[in-house]
C-alpha cells in the first residue's frame, strides 16, 4: 500500500537471556503464522563478529515494524536489553501509531515506559491469544484501509472503498456521502448559528402573521415528508439489502444524499426567513425567534453523523481484521442508527419568547 513503509521484519521480540523459554513459545508460533520475525539465535551468524551497539539499534528501530518488549525483573536489569529498549522507545517517540508491543512476565516496571500503556501479561495470556493479538495487530498495519476516519469524507476514499468493499461496506459508503454532504453546507451551518443570510430581495410590509404560520407548517412538513418516504424501512432495505444480500451503492450514495438535502432544506428555511427584510421591527424580531426552532433539528442531525463517524473510525479496522459486521437493516442498530432524528419539541424558554414576540406583534 502506498505511504506504508517496507520494513525487513514484522516484528523482533526484545527480552532478557533469562527468559527465553518463555519466549521461544511465542517466536515459533508468530512464525507459524506467516509473521517474519527477527530472532536473536536465527541470525547467530549474520551477527556474528558485528558491532552490536550498531546492529541492535538499527533492528529494533528502524528494520521492524512493532517491537514486543518481554518486561521482566530480567529484562531491566541487562545491558543489551537496555539498547532495545531505548532505540525502541526512540522510535515510539516519532510513530504516530503504537509500535512498542510490551508483554509482562512479571509486575517489574520498565523505565520510561508510561504505566498507561496497554499490556498482555504471558501469565494470563496464552501463547495462542498473544500470537493471534499480534496478527490481527499486524493484520491492521499492513492493510488499514483508505476510507477510515475523517478520510471518509474524500471522493478518493469512496472510490477505494467501492473497490474494496469489505463487510459493512454500506455502512462506510453511506456515512461517507453524508459526511461530505455536511462539510459542505459548513458555512451555511455556522451562519445559521450566527443569525446571518444574505438579503434575498424579499421585503415582508404586514406584520408576517400569515407567513409566519405558513413557515411552521412548512418546517414540519420537511421533517415530516423524510421520516415517512426518504427514511421509511424499505427504503432502507433497497439501499444497505435484505439480510445476506449485498447493498446498492447507487442507491446507498442517492439514500445519503437525500439526508444532506433534508439538512440543507431546514437550513434554507430559516436562511429564508433572515434573508427577508421586515418593514416592522416586531415582525422581524418575532420571525428571527421562529428561526431559531431549525436548532435542535439541525444539531439532532449533526450529532446522528457525529456519531456514525465515530463508528466508522472503527468498523475499517474491524472489518479489516475478520470481525463480523451485519449489513441488514434489521441488525443496524447494533452499530449504526442512520434513521432521521426526529425533533419537533421547541425548547421551553424559545417557545415562551416566541410567544411574546407574537403577542406583541398582535399588540
């Protein structure tokens, strides 16, 4: 994969002589398993004669990728061991991602290795759980995906995860095309929390009464008209498939975007309503109240893709290593909620100053 550095070893176990039998287990089994694995005694004779102040350095900070550092009352105590450790650590300073793997034999401490770093323990774990850990670790590394993360948003990102298109693909794809719909209607979000549109010709003379009815019937039919055609469950179904049954990702990219409109359209009804220039100050006020109910839908909305980005951040990488993601509709809920958040409660304290902004209006 491109950007993925080309290293000798997949990983070289860093312990004390004393602990060798302990390790050994764990070396073959890793190699067993297809890992490339720098083992001190395979290469006796490629050592042999080296400087090893030179030799260990570059190995274990340059030439592997991951380092399992074995920490034992051993392991601190040797002077070998000790050059491992600190060209290793030297290198976990400058990696973005974890590269120093420690196992614990026993309760000693490792100097300079923070107590917050995760563990396995070889007295808890087995040899087969640290050796399939490490593949699936490996697994992640060599394969992580082009779409993960905030990378989703990327029109390359969808086109690699169509090529892909692991389990759980339609997920991915659909938080994708929503996440890029939301990024761009960016500005229009923050100018709406900024009370600001541009003026949009409109002049409104009367008091707005009319209008301003007409605008909560049209706000909840919006919200209204999404839940039951755009986000019924067969349309769903068509899109992300029935159980065992592959998606459409024409109709998962048309099933995200049709979200995005449904964001865009609440925000340009209240765009309308401060772009429109009022002949009476109370009618402008009591409109700019009225604005404001666009809130909570426009954050429920946001939160719902927050949220799905979120879960994205893991599903590549879960699908990567094998984990079983379900792709039905029925079963979605396990790890996505794609539904329209629906919100037509008004926030107390904004329906009360909308109220008196009418009265006085009326007044």
């Amino acid at each position: 994969m491109p950007g993925v550095p080309d290293y000798e070893f997949d990983v070289a176990p860093s312990f004390a002589g004393e602990d060798r039998a302990k390790v050994l287990p764990i070396v073959r089994r890793l190699e067993e398993l297809g890992v490339r694995v720098f083992y001190d005694e395979d290469h006796t004779a490629k050592l042999w004669g080296s400087n090893l102040v030179d030799q260990l350095p570059e190995i274990y900070g340059k030439r592997a990728r991951y380092v399992l550092m074995f920490a034992s009352k051993h392991y601190v105590a040797k002077k070998w061991t000790n050059v491992e450790r600190q060209a290793a650590q030297a290198r976990a300073l400058e990696e973005a991602g974890e590269y120093l793997l420690p196992i614990r034999l026993d309760e000693t401490e490792v100097p300079g290795l923070p107590s917050t770093v995760a563990y396995l323990d070889l007295r808890r774990h087995s040899v087969e759980e640290i050796a399939q850990t490490f593949v699936q670790k490996l697994a992640l590394a060599q394969h992580k995906p082009a779409f993960t993360g905030p990378a989703l948003v990327t029109a390359e990102a969808v086109a690699a995860l169509l090529d892909d298109r692991p389990r759980g693909w339609e997920y991915l794809l659909y938080i994708g095309v929503v996440s890029r719909g939301l990024r761009e209607l960016d500005d229009k979000y923050r100018e709406h929390f900024l009370r600001y549109a541009p003026r949009n010709g409109r002049v409104e003379h009367g008091s707005g009464i009319e209008l301003i009815r007409d605008r909560n019937v049209q706000l909840s039919e919006i919200i209204k008209v999404a839940i039951e055609t755009r986000f019924a469950t067969s349309v769903q179904e068509a899109a992300f498939g029935a159980p065992g049954v592959d998606g459409d990702s024409q109709r998962i990219i048309h099933f995200g975007k049709l979200f995005v409109q449904t964001f865009d359209e609440i925000l340009e009804w209240a765009r309308a309503i401060h772009g429109t220039s009022y002949a009476l100050e109370q009618a402008r006020i009591a409109a700019r109240v009225q604005a404001r109910f666009a809130d909570r839908q426009l954050l429920a909305m946001r939160a719902v893709v927050e949220d799905l980005r979120k879960v994205a951040g893991t599903l590549a990488e879960r699908v990567t290593i094998g984990e079983k993601i379900s792709t039905s509709p029925q079963d979605h809920l396990q790890d996505f909620d794609i539904n329209m958040p629906l919100v037509f409660e008004v926030d107390p304290e904004l329906e009360d100053e909308f109220r008196q902004a009418l009265d006085r209006l009326s007044g």
